[in-house]
C-alpha cells in the first residue's frame, strides 16, 4: 500500500511538470487530460505486464488505442471493436495462461468452473492446506474446512464468488490468500479474532471491508492481490 501511495505521489508532481512544460513550449501542447490518461494507462500496462494480469495489461493498451486513434488511423476499430477485442483476449488468454499452481508441502484443492457459466448457483466445500478457487462467468460459493489453514489462491472473473473461511484453522501462526478480481465480485467472510493485514490493491473498482477485525487470537491472514473493474467485499463474523 505504501508503494501505492508513493507512485501516485510522483505520479502527480510528474504531470504537473509536464503541464507545465508543454504550456511554456518546451513540450508540444497536448491535453492535460490526453497527458494524465497516456501516463496512467502505460503504467496500467506495465503493472499488468508485471502481475501477469491480461485484463489489466489488453484494457489499457484499448483504452491507448481509442484515445490516439487519430494518428494510429484506427478510428473505424474503435471504441466498441477495440474494446471488444481486448474483452476476449483477455478471457482468453488467462484461461490458457492463468496463475501459476502454488505446490509446497501440504495438499492442494483445485476447482475449475468451466461448467458453471451464468446459470446458477454452485455451492462446494473445501479441504486442505493450500487451496486453489477459480470462478469465470458464473456464480460460486465456497466454505474452507481446513484444520491447518495455509494458503489460498483465489480468482474470480466476470462472475461472482464467495469464500466463506469462518472454519479454517490457522494453526502456523500465518496465512495468505490471494486474490485476483476482474470485471465481477468477490466476497470474503473472515473470523473477525483473526488478525487481518489487508494488502488488496484496486485499479477502476474497489476493496470495502464491513465490521472490523478484532484480532483477539493469535492467528494472522495476510490478504494479497487486487481488483480490476469490480469489487472485493470483506465482511468479519
């Protein structure tokens, strides 16, 4: 979260420079907003690049192409075709190239909802240290019964899941889940003794928790990853 704030720190006292600068003549007089929008969108970008997050990454160079498709000579691809098009290879590509498995020590769940694509509910329970979640198109519930809670990668697109971890046990003092969020929501119910390091980004969507952690045990779940396009509800029981 500090490297956040950091970036947007120099993010903004580079676009007052470059304002300025282009206003004096020393840089070609382009928009501010044109200005604030190409710098956002390549550092958009390149965080997908870095995250391995193809929404984020296909979304911003569409967004690039429809704010300069004069002089790319593309004005009959967009919006709607440029954008169309990055909404599948987006899909696309991260179901062939999606997250890494995490295998450590320990048992791994994997669930793949290929079957369930916007026509109803799937309910499921899961066991084990290390558990894997994926939800595309589709709306998925899961309850984590695990008596040795590790670690969680869970990812959510375009579709709507909840995770329900009021029966795991964190017996190694720490756990981590992961959570990659694109176009949908995700809903997270945590015990509210646990202490909770809430380290979720967001880029055009948002991180809300509801309630607050207690932290009266000596168990601690670090919360990783980010949202694109939608939200990340964390609710405390």
């Amino acid at each position: 979260m500090r490297k956040r704030k950091i970036f947007w720190g120099i993010f903004f006292i580079m676009m007052a420079m470059i304002v300025v600068a282009s206003k004096i003549g020393i840089l070609p007089d382009v928009g501010v907003f044109s200005l604030l929008a190409t710098v956002f969108l390549v550092w958009m970008a390149a965080d997908g690049v870095r995250h391995r997050n193809f929404y984020e990454m296909l979304f911003a160079v569409a967004f690039l192409c429809i704010i300069y498709d004069g002089p790319l000579g593309i004005e009959a691809l967009t919006p709607w075709t440029v954008l169309a098009a990055a909404l599948l290879l987006s899909i696309g590509l991260s179901l062939l190239f999606g997250g890494k498995k995490e295998r450590k020590h320990g048992i791994e769940f994997e669930w793949d909802s290929d079957g369930v694509r916007g026509i109803g509910n799937s309910s499921e329970q899961c066991s084990g240290e290390q558990i894997r979640c994926e939800n595309t198109f589709g709306s998925a519930i899961r309850y984590i019964h695990s008596d040795n809670f590790c670690k969680a990668r869970l990812e959510n697109n375009f579709g709507s899941m909840t995770i329900y971890f009021d029966n795991a046990v964190i017996q190694g003092g720490t756990a981590t889940v992961k959570v990659d969020n694109n176009f949908g929501e995700t809903v997270l119910y945590i015990p509210k003794e646990w202490k909770v390091h809430n380290e979720l980004e967001h880029v055009f969507g948002s991180v809300n928790e509801h309630g607050k952690s207690v932290g009266s045990s000596s168990a601690e779940l670090c919360l990783k990853g980010e949202t694109n396009f939608g939200n990340i509800e964390i609710y405390y029981v």
